[in-house]
C-alpha cells in the first residue's frame, strides 16, 4: 500500500501564492512606482480620491455633535482599516498598465466583475468587522477613562483629552489599542486584496498569504506601515483634502509591493 507522508496542511500550504523576502529599498521603490503611475493616470481623482474625501466629511461632521463628539478621532483614524477596500479601483488600474492594457478612470469599477470578486467581499467583511471592533473598543476606552459625559465642542475634547490625568490615560490606552487594531488590518490586507483581483484563491487563502507576507518581511513592512499612516495623516490635515492625492499613491504604490512580495 502506498503511504503518503506529507500532513494535508503542508500540501494546503504549497498550494498557496509563495512569499518573497523583500528589503528596505522595495518599499521605497513600491512608492516611487505608485507615483509615476498616479501623474500618468491622474484621472483616478474622479473615481477616489474625490469621493474618499468627502465621505471623511461627511462622517467627520456626522460624529461633530452629541453624543458621537467623543469618537470624532476613532472614527477619522479609523479609515485607514478599510483604505485598502476604498483602493481596490486603483489596484485594478496598476494591473491593468502592467499588462499593457488600455486604463481609463472607468476601469477601477471593473473590481466588481472580477472573478474573485465573492472573495474580495469575504475579505472586506473582515476589516469591517475590525472597524467595528475598533470603534467598539474605543468607546470603551472613553467610558472607562473619562466616563459617560460628553464633552460640549471639540476645544473641550481637546482640553479634556491633553489637561486631565483622565484624557491622558485615554489618549495612551487609545494608541495604544488603535496600534494593534492597524498591525492586524495591515496583516489581513495588505496582500490579501491585490491578490484577490490577480487570482481567486479564496479569502481564507489571500488574508493567509497576506499574513505570511508580513511575517517574512517584519522589517519592510513595519517601515510600509509606518509611511502609510504618516501619509494618512498628512493627508487628513487639511479637511481629508490631501487624500485626493495620497490614497491614489498609496493605492497603486500596494499593487506594486504586492508584486514584489508574493511571487
């Protein structure tokens, strides 16, 4: 009788996108690329970076009065966990110039008829989830910090948060846990999405390599993680405008380390 060795979880794992080891300089590069492609393909403002910033707005002024006061900052920082969904048009248009395609604004609305478009919906439930928890856990932080009351404007929420033992344990607490809930999202997405429109592999699959991707690489990506919430939060400074032009960076700036790191 033939006997086979291999564990059915060592032949699931073979059957997986394999990781590279990427450098510093790769995510350098990555971002280099994602520029070029953004001044070639200016026309994505009109598909994202217009209509991302003003969602921030909307949402910002939404949580501006009442009782929501308290999670102005959860729920602004709170947009990098689904950046990578709101990108997804933008990873389309880098794949498609790497292919030699023809790419107009319109083809980041081709993401809905991709083929593993129920595997890109399984993953976008994920970080919504995290999004959620996220927004959970900071309310959380606020009633065990500062407690039930509310503060009446954002000056006082301001003073509240920077003047008081009680806003500093809340702004440390917060941080700290608003650190954790950005590490996961950049594990789960990070490869997971672009991998999605190259090839179906099931979201299971994709959010695996993704992590795996993260795991190999601890260096390049922590430095990823860190400009793109440096870059995130350049970009929200002025009313979320700047975002027209970051998040199309970023965007086309990931399908590039995508192609870098999962081979």
């Amino acid at each position: 009788m033939v006997q086979f060795s291999t564990p059915v979880t060592q032949i699931h794992a073979e059957a997986e996108p394999r990781v590279r080891q990427i450098g510093m300089s790769d995510v350098w590069d990555s971002l280099a690329q994602g520029w070029r492609d953004f001044l070639e393909f200016p026309t994505q403002l009109i598909f994202l970076a217009i209509i991302y910033p003003v969602f921030g707005l909307v949402l910002g002024f939404a949580a501006a009065g009442g009782d929501m006061l308290s999670l102005i900052w959860p729920l602004t920082a709170g947009f990098a966990l689904l950046g990578p969904l709101a990108a997804l048009g933008i990873y389309e248009m880098s794949r498609r110039r790497e292919r030699g395609l023809p790419v107009h604004w319109a083809n980041g609305f081709d993401v809905f008829r991709s083929a593993g478009i129920g595997s890109i919906i399984g993953v976008g439930i994920v970080l919504l989830a995290l999004f959620v928890a996220w927004i959970a856990t900071a309310h959380w932080i606020y009633q065990t910090t500062i407690g039930p009351a509310q503060p009446g404007s954002l000056s006082d929420l301001w003073r509240l948060a920077t003047g008081t033992p009680e806003g500093r344990r809340l702004m440390l607490m917060g941080n700290l846990a608003g650190f954790v809930f950005a590490v996961v999202a950049l594990a789960v997405s990070v490869v997971s999405l672009p991998l999605l429109l190259e090839r179906d592999v099931g979201p299971v699959s994709a959010i695996r390599t993704s992590v795996r991707a993260v795991a190999a690489n601890p260096g390049p990506m922590a430095l990823w993680g860190f400009v793109v919430a440096v870059l995130l939060f350049a970009g929200s400074i002025p009313l979320f405008v700047g975002l027209a032009i970051v998040m199309p960076v970023l965007g086309h700036a990931t399908w590039h380390l995508y192609r870098k790191v999962v081979a």
